[in-house]
C-alpha cells in the first residue's frame, strides 16, 4: 500500500555518502533536501519538473499458502488467490481485501470465498522520524458456515514506525470485534471472543526500491478455550518501475495454535 512507498524515501548512508532525498544530489550540497522521490533537479538538488504523477489506486494479486498441523487435527493444507485494490487520496487510503481458498487433510475438504475486509486508514507525518497510521473497518461474512460466524465484525489499530537512516522500528495494536453467535450443538460447541493482537518488527532498506523486515505477532484467538496465537515473519518488497512492486511473506508458527508455516507472494501495480 501507499505508505510503503512512503517510507521508503527516509535517509540511507553508506560508505560516508548521504543522500537523503534519493535525488542523485549529495546532503552536503543539497539546497532542497526534501524533494520528492519522483522529481528531476538540478545540479543543486531542486526540483526541476515531476517524472511522473501522483498514484492514485494500486491492485495486488496474491498466491498464498498455509500448512496447519495442531494436535488435535491431521495436517492441513490451504492454497488461496488473494485480491486486494487500494485507493489514496492525500493522507488517507480506502481499500478491500478478499480471496478463495482450497483446503484438505486426510478427513476434510472445502473450498469457498473468504471473508472480505473493507479498510480505511489516515497517516500522520507531522511527528520527526515518525508515521502513525489510524486503521479501521469491517470484515463481511462472504464466508459462509454453519458456525453461526455469519455476521460482520468490526476492527480497529493504531501503528507506529520510526525511522533512522536505513533502518526502522515499528509497533501495532489491533482489536476486532466479534459479533458472532455461540454455537451449541450434540456435535460442536464454540464460544466466540473479541480478539487483540500485538505485532513488534524490524525493518532495513537495502536501497530504494527494497525493503527488508522481520516481525513479530502475538494474537488472541476468536475462540475461547485456544491459546493465544504467536508467529514470526519474514517480509520482502521490492518495486521494479513507477508502476509494478512485488512482496515475499514467509510466517513460522512458535505457538501450537498458530499455521505451522505459511508463504505468500504478491504482485501489484499503481496507476
């Protein structure tokens, strides 16, 4: 989404050279420092002309997979599309998320519709070194079961990133709730809870158009009665041109509730 491409103009220094504005002009000598990304200077490092304009929407295409093997179930595993549009208007950006699965074990197989997230979220840059995020939305229950988890919940967070030459520190907070109804039968019976989350990561610019990070995510499950879940992740993105980037996710479950592994790679394009 847009604040990737945001964050990655804050200042790299390698080998006694700064440039913090990726404009070809050093710091030293730099008389607009704070130029955009996408802009043509002078030999001054001012802004000649814009290269190209403002994004205004981007789409990302996915393939994910997950494989499960708790205690109490056979492995499971889980391919899924993933279909995500964002659009940017200023400080904010509006989007939605949704995507089709397929999963089987040895006793079960399903596939379906997942349920589908609508998302807003305002950005905050008037903090030195630091951008905070304000996130909310809904998630729809295009999933449908016969778990009685057929109503739309609520979510809201709050994030923090500060940056220091090429690396940053980040923090979520994330709580959702669940409006689902228990379900009690001779087969089944769930209890459903309102969830919170806690993620802490890492990140490195390798350069400007790569970004590295590894974070960590503590979550409480929508069901009463299963432990808290705890993955590690590992992400990459890289943008090829103005238009298309990619991103790599690899998640290693450290919690017997948690997806043992899960690895996802992601195509998107801004126009």
């Amino acid at each position: 989404m847009r604040f990737i491409f945001l964050i990655l103009s804050v200042c790299i220094v390698a080998f006694g050279y700064s440039d913090s504005d990726f404009d070809g002009v050093d710091d030293s000598i730099d008389q607009c420092p704070n130029t955009p990304i996408v802009a043509l200077v002078d030999q001054t490092g001012c802004t000649k002309e814009l290269l190209v304009q403002p994004k205004t929407f981007d789409i990302i295409i996915g393939v994910d997979y997950t494989k499960s093997d708790y205690k109490t179930l056979n492995t499971t595993n889980t391919f899924s599309t993933t279909v995500q549009a964002d659009y940017f208007y200023k400080n904010w950006t509006f989007g939605a998320i949704s995507s089709y699965f397929f999963t089987s074990s040895d006793e079960y197989s399903n596939n379906a519709l997942y349920d589908t997230t609508v998302y807003g979220s305002y950005q905050y840059n008037s903090f030195e070194n630091f951008i905070v995020y304000v996130s909310g939305g809904v998630i729809l229950p295009t999933y449908n079961t016969p778990w009685n988890n057929n109503n739309t919940d609520l979510f809201g967070s709050v994030s923090i990133k500060y940056t220091y030459q090429s690396f940053d520190v980040s923090l979520c907070s994330t709580y959702t709730y669940i409006a689902d109804d228990d379900v009690v039968t001779d087969q089944i019976e769930l209890s459903y809870q309102d969830s919170y989350s806690y993620t802490a990561g890492v990140g490195f610019y390798a350069d400007a158009v790569t970004y590295l990070s590894t974070k960590y995510r503590y979550s409480t499950s929508i069901y009463k009665g299963v432990e808290p879940l705890q993955t590690l992740y590992l992400y990459g993105y890289h943008t090829f041109s103005s238009e298309y980037f990619a991103t790599l996710l690899y998640g290693y479950g450290l919690s017997d509730s948690a997806s043992d592994m899960s690895f996802s790679i992601a195509v998107g394009y801004l126009f």
